[in-house]
C-alpha cells in the first residue's frame, strides 16, 4: 500500500487545494445567477459576455505580446468557443425553472461525459472500481430528479422542476465536451493561447447571440445595484474560473476538475438555507451522502493505480499519456 505521505504529494495537495478554489468561484455563479433570476433578470447570455471579454482582453493581450505563432488551428477554437457559449447559456437559463441546489448537484452529470470522452479520444484508462464511485455519484444525480418531481408545487423548487432539471442535464454535457478539450489544448498547445481564443471567439458568439435572443430583455432591464452587483460578481468568478481551470486540468484532468467541483453543491445548501432561507428537502442530504461516497471511492482508487511499480511507473504513465495526446494534435 502507498504511504500517508505517497499519497499526499505536494502536487497532489495543489491540486487539491485548486480543485477548492475553483468550487467556490463555481458556488459564487451559481449564486449570482440565482440572483439575477430571482430579480427577473432573464438574459444568460449576456451575463457571460463580460467575462469573455476580460478573458479576450487580458490573455489575447498576453499572447500579442509574445508575438509566437499560434500552436493550434483557430478553427478549433472557434469551435470550442461556440460549444462552451452554449454550455453556459443552457446552465444559467436552468436557474428560470429550477432551484440553486439542483443546478449545483446535477452538474455533476458531467463526470461520466468527461469519463467516456477522456476514453474514447484521450485513451485515458479507468478501472473498474473508479467507475463505481462516479455511477455512485450519479445515483445522487437520479434522487435530485425525484426530489424536484414531487416538489415541483413549492415556490423554491422553481417554475419548472424537471424543464429546469433537463437544461442543466444538456449544459453539463457540454460542460464535458469543452472541459476534454481544453485538457487536450492545456496538455498540447499553450494555456494563454487557450484563454485568449475562447474568450475572443466566446465573445464573438455571444454578442451574435445577445443580438438575436435577448435584446429586447437587455431593453427591459433596470440597471439599479442590486442587478449590476450580481451580474459583475458572475462576470469576475467566471473570469477567475475560467484562468484557474487549465492550471488544474494540466496538473490532474478532466475528471478529477469535475469532482472537486462537486464540493459546490456544500456551499449552494448553506446559500440556499441562510440566504434564501429555504427548507431544503431531506432527498438532498441523501444525494450528497451519495456524491460524497463516490468521491471518496473514486480518489482512494485513482491513488492505487500507481501502486503496483511505484512513483516511477506512475510518472511514466502520465509521460506516456502527454506523449499520446501529442501525437494525435500533430497528426
């Protein structure tokens, strides 16, 4: 068995740490947009335009600066920027129809997307006993569904429980799709490159969309405080999200940045019973036990991989696994 301290890298204790950070950057969004809903501020597009632009603004300004030629096709960030423009959309128009807590927990619907994604392109390599710990995960995800069905006659649970339910279920999917991309960018190309050309092609898709969607919702709005204070709050966390999520995604993957994220759905219960001042029903405290488990399940196995031959075997796997990722770029 690998030792306390084998276990507990420094690495590996970053990484932790990170994965905590970014969950809270998570939670604050989550709030923001609640907000704004609750105020009847309907325009999710508009709300993640802002941080496209800062993300254009300030890497875009980063990467001219260097004057290097561009280490991936620009098409493919068009193409991510488009998909997580959607993501966003699909995750921030669910807090219309459902609860806070709901979109917390069922995002968590992204981890078996980045696991059969991360296998299939990346020939990342799961074991079976880690695949217990995300279905484990997952069944907290089915009793979130059960819980807002039968409560859908509460105020709190939203206008629309299940439609709710269904578009976070949608944007999560996509969540996946661009989180394995930007992995494979992080791991391939450059981290600046990939903060600069999907905040630019982010921002492009945006405005195209704001043109067409929400136009007549941007009119009707009231700029008083309490909607700009919100909106910059979601601009700002996202912008830190979105410069964090590479850093952690270079370091432990795809899977492990949607796990720790998972620790959100912690902090939207005590938004949703101290702020709100909501009664949470008592299927979520089983769904967390749930999420939780799986957790636990998942990282004791992801440290026993490395057991068999050591630390060195564990880092020649990781050199093997870039090594591949780069191939299939350069091909």
């Amino acid at each position: 068995m690998v030792g306390f301290k084998g276990l507990f890298t420094k690495k590996t204790l970053f990484g932790l740490f990170l994965g905590q950070i970014l969950s809270l950057f998570i939670t604050s969004t989550g709030f923001s947009s609640s907000e704004l809903a609750r105020r009847g501020i309907n325009a999710p597009t508009s709300q993640s335009l802002a941080n496209y632009v800062l993300l254009a603004i300030v890497y875009g300004g980063v990467l001219i600066s260097r004057r290097n030629g561009m280490k991936a096709k620009w098409y493919y960030y068009l193409l991510l920027g488009l998909v997580d423009v959607e993501a966003n959309y699909l995750v921030v128009k669910a807090y219309q129809y459902t609860s806070l807590t709901s979109v917390m927990l069922l995002d968590c619907w992204s981890i078996p997307c980045v696991i059969i994604l991360t296998w299939f392109f990346l020939k990342t390599k799961y074991r079976f006993k880690k695949i217990i710990g995300v279905v484990i995960c997952v069944a907290g995800i089915v009793l979130v569904i059960f819980s807002d069905v039968h409560a859908s006659d509460r105020s709190q649970s939203g206008s629309n429980p299940v439609k709710g339910d269904l578009l976070v279920i949608a944007g999560a999917t996509l969540y996946a799709v661009c989180n394995v991309s930007e992995e494979f960018f992080t791991k391939t190309a450059d981290q600046v490159e990939l903060l600069a050309m999907l905040g630019l092609f982010g921002a492009i898709a945006s405005g195209i969309q704001i043109s067409v969607l929400e136009r007549e919702e941007l009119k009707s709005i009231h700029w008083s405080s309490g909607a700009v204070l919100p909106y910059a709050g979601f601009a700002a966390a996202m912008f830190l999200f979105y410069s964090g999520v590479p850093v952690l995604l270079k370091i432990s993957g795809s899977t492990m940045l949607n796990l720790s994220l998972l620790t959100s759905d912690m902090w939207s219960v005590l938004i949703r019973i101290f702020v709100y001042r909501e009664k949470v029903d008592w299927m979520y405290f089983v769904a967390f036990a749930a999420v939780a488990v799986g957790l636990v399940v998942y990282s004791v196995f992801d440290k026993e991989v490395d057991e068999p031959g050591g630390d060195e075997l564990g880092k020649s796997m990781r050199f093997d696994e870039e090594a591949d990722v780069a191939g299939r770029l350069s091909s």
